[in-house]
C-alpha cells in the first residue's frame, strides 16, 4: 500500500492498466481508500506474477481493494492460486466484488497471522500488514511463509543512498534485516524516483551455498 498511490491512476493511459487494476482503484476511490499499490510497483508485481509456475500458490498481505493482486494476477497462470488477506472488511468486500469472476484469487478478511499460517507459499507480497519488521514490529520466520528458492517483496522503501542503511538517521533495521539474512539473497529494485521495492530469494544455508 502506497500513500497516494490512489491518485497515480488518475494519469495513466487506462489501456496500460489491466482491468482488474482499474475496478479496484474506482473501489478505492468509492471508499475513499487512498494507499492503492503505486503504479510502478504493480508493474513489478505482473512481472513476477507472471514468473511463477503452474500450480505455485501466491499469497499478498494487504489486499486494499485489490490494485497490487489485479496486477500480480494480470498475466499469471490460471493454474497459479492466489490468495490475499485484508483487515478492513469493506476494502475486503470490495476486493472479493473484482475478483468474482477468477476462481483461483481468493481474498480473506482478517489479520496477516492468519494468512502465514496457510504458508509457506512460492512467492509472498508484503503490501500491508506486520510481518516485515518494517517499522520496527515482529517478524516471520522466512521458512515460515516462503518456500526454499521462493520469493518474496516489500515495497514503499525511499532508495538506498548508503550502507547500511540509515531512516531519519538511524540504521533502517527492517531493510537491514532482509539484506543481511543468512537465509535470504536480497537486492532492491528502484520503480519511481522516490521509490524502491524490496525483493528477496529464499535460499535456506545460503552462507553455505556461496562457500
């Protein structure tokens, strides 16, 4: 979820935005919801959605009213299971309304807990949520909720000018984390001039891999 990310929808050429995308954003705008995906980042997301194989499952914390899965679905597989979870009921209603029509998304109401449990899952999208550690709150276990050699993103990160790296000055220990896990291969990928996304490889003993 991207603060603004609404509005950005507002300028784009709707023949570049796929159709679920679009009916996700008017249901954001209906409620009045403002932190749809940032285009950028759902771009990346149609990329990796259409990477993952035939019968992988896909799992997204923080649905919204559905931006970040219309573009993670846009060009998957109709074998690939989505499923994503969203706190808010209305926004949830709202996403479940987009996406009646595609029997393999589902989309849940609740708390992100109750979405790792169904894990781990061959790719994981962090757009909402606790989890991440992001702003200092608890973090999965990655073997938890991503398969060995699965993936995994965390968008809305400003981009990295050094290392490590620092928010309003002190060590951005969330970023920190995931770039240093002995367990993750990790890089980030700038979309916006403001904006980064996070995407990271579950490579189990990867210090061992590499020696």
């Amino acid at each position: 979820m991207s603060a603004g990310g609404t509005q950005l929808y507002a300028n784009l050429d709707p023949a570049t935005v796929p159709a679920p995308v679009q009916a996700a954003v008017a249901a954001a705008e209906a409620l009045s919801f403002e932190l749809c995906v940032h285009p950028a980042t759902g771009r990346l997301l149609q990329s990796l959605g259409a990477g993952v194989a035939p019968g992988a499952t896909v799992a997204e914390i923080g649905t919204g009213t559905g931006a970040g899965l219309g573009w993670l679905t846009s060009f998957a597989s109709p074998e690939v299971s989505f499923v994503s979870i969203e706190i808010d009921e209305n926004r949830a209603r709202a996403a479940r309304a987009v996406f009646a029509d595609r029997p393999n998304v589902s989309v849940a109401h609740g708390d992100a807990g109750e979405l790792y449990e169904r894990g781990p899952f061959d790719l994981l999208v962090f757009d909402g949520g606790w989890g991440t550690g992001k702003t200092g709150g608890q973090r999965v276990e990655i073997a938890d909720v991503v398969k060995p050699y699965g993936s995994f993103t965390i968008d809305d990160f400003s981009p990295m000018r050094q290392w490590p790296p620092e928010f309003d000055g002190q060590l951005d220990a969330g970023r920190h984390f995931w770039l240093t896990h002995p367990d993750v291969l990790a890089t980030e990928v700038q979309v916006a001039p403001d904006m980064t996304v996070l995407v990271g490889l579950h490579v189990p003993d990867r210090g061992q891999t590499l020696a």
